[in-house]
C-alpha cells in the first residue's frame, strides 16, 4: 500500500538587510541621544558615545539622523557661512539673458526673430546662460559665435532661477485653466488655448513690478543701470556678521 503526502510549506520572511540596519541603527541613536544624562552638541559627540557602546556608524548616517530631530533643530546654532546663488553684480540690462524652452522649436531661428526685431527691447547679450540641453548646440552655438555672445551653462537649477520663476507662475496661474478645460473635452482632444495666450501672459508678467529690483522688467530694460533693492534685517545681528546685501 502506498501513500502520498504533501509536505507542508514553511512560511519565508524576506528581510531587507539594509533597511533593518537603518531601524536598528535609528532605535540606538533615539535611545542615545533621549537620554536624560545625554548632551550633544553635534554629531561628532554622538557618533563617539556610540562607539563607546559598540556601535560603528558613519558619521553622515549619524548626522542625517541627528538633523532630522526637532529639539536639535530647535537649539542648533546659526550656520556661518551660507552660500547663495546671485545676479547682484548684473546691473547693466541686456548684458546677460537667460534661456530655457518650453517645447522645442528652431532655437536660432527664435532667437533671429527676438534680438532682430525692432519691436522687442532685447538685443544681443553678451552672456547667454543655459541649460545642457542639444537643442542650444550646433546652429545656435553658431549663431552666438558669430554675434560675439558668450554662453554659459548653468550647473544646476539655481542657474536659471528666473527662467525657473517664470515658468511656474505660468504653471501656477494658467494651467490648471488648461486643465479644467481638456477635463470638458473628449479624450482625444487637447486645449491650445496657452499657447495663444502665452505672448499675453509674457508681456503681463513683464510689466509686472519684481520684488527684487522694485520696478517692472519693462521699465527696467531701458535704464543704464538696475540696481537690486536694500534689504531690512528684522532680527538682532552679530558683532562682525557677514549680511549678502
């Protein structure tokens, strides 16, 4: 007589090694830091306690960990150095521009039309700052060569802030129009009603005061010079602190 059985299957846990190190690691440090008796002032204390109680952490796991605490973000003391990204220097307009695209069209030829036409104020820069994109090689590349502007690629998106800024308030402001409407539509339809309107929200947004400088972008282009405006510190301030005015 024969039988047959089915074994019975044992059930399998997986467990993420690295996310279980991160739980163990965070468990530790809130038991080491939570401490009555415990004092740290910055990482390099906390991460020499741990080792004291067996536990090699990295420093930057440690200071990840430590910066994410509310009470240590609460009594931190002020960083004295704080880089910041500024066009403060650029007083002069049409000396720099920056570009950045929506879509992508004929990039010289859109840039024939702006800087040659008598009825925009631009005229060729001196700098041109952009992104790493292709569309703004070759025949463009060529293009600045020969009208004597330099180009100048931004590294990050601080680079182009103000293209940035722009093409958010345009986000903020129209698009959800655009969407309201192609939510109306059939599915294989799409709204144009942006791209018709876009040389009206550009000339809007143009003569449009900036906080930065006080005055329009329209107004400002026919100045010598733009100054950006003087900021008011409204808090108490160091003896010999460095203020990017």
């Amino acid at each position: 007589m024969a039988f047959c059985g089915i074994a019975e299957l044992e059930p399998i846990i997986e467990i993420d090694t690295s996310k279980a190190k991160k739980a163990k690691r965070e468990m530790v440090l809130q038991k080491l830091y939570y401490t009555p008796v415990a004092y740290y002032k910055n990482t390099k204390l906390l991460r020499e306690d741990a080792r004291e109680h067996g536990y090699n952490f990295s420093l930057r796991d440690v200071n990840e960990w430590l910066h994410k605490q509310a009470i240590f973000q609460c009594y931190i003391s002020a960083p004295k150095y704080i880089p910041y990204l500024g066009f403060n220097k650029i007083t002069v307009p049409n000396e720099v521009h920056m570009a950045d695209l929506c879509e992508v069209p004929p990039v010289a030829e859109a840039f024939i039309l702006i800087y040659d036409s008598q009825d925009c104020s631009l005229v060729w820069p001196k700098l041109l700052i952009t992104d790493k994109g292709t569309e703004f090689l070759g025949s463009c590349n060529e293009l600045m060569e020969k009208h004597g502007v330099r180009r100048q690629i931004a590294k990050s998106k601080n680079g182009l802030s103000y293209c940035n800024r722009i093409m958010r308030t345009v986000e903020e402001k129209y698009i959800p129009l655009q969407y309201a409407q192609e939510m109306l539509l059939p599915l294989s339809e799409r709204s144009r009603v942006l791209i018709k309107i876009l040389n009206q929200i550009l000339i809007k947004i143009a003569n449009t005061k900036n906080r930065i400088t006080g005055i329009a972008p329209a107004q400002g282009i026919n100045q010598k010079h733009v100054y950006k405006k003087s900021v008011l510190i409204h808090r108490p301030m160091g003896l010999g602190e460095a203020v990017n005015i």
